[in-house]
C-alpha cells in the first residue's frame, strides 16, 4: 500500500529506482553465472 502523502512524481522515482536495481541485481547475477562456467585456468 502507497501511502497517501506520496504524490505521482515521487512514487514514480521510487519505483523507477526499484526497476533499476532490480536491473542491477539481475545483471550481477548473470555475470557472475558467467564467470562461474569459464573455467579458470
């Protein structure tokens, strides 16, 4: 629930900031799945 005292613009950074660091986190993950299946010599 968003609280009422939020207006558009602001719920609207928040929730772009949450898309990019679920982006970030995501992006992370599948670097280090990559690095992971290069076999280190």
């Amino acid at each position: 629930m968003v609280p009422v005292s939020f207006d558009d613009r602001e719920l609207e950074m928040v929730t772009h900031a949450s898309a990019i660091a679920l982006k970030w986190k995501r992006d992370d993950v599948i670097f280090r799945k990559g690095r992971a299946v290069i076999p280190s010599d």
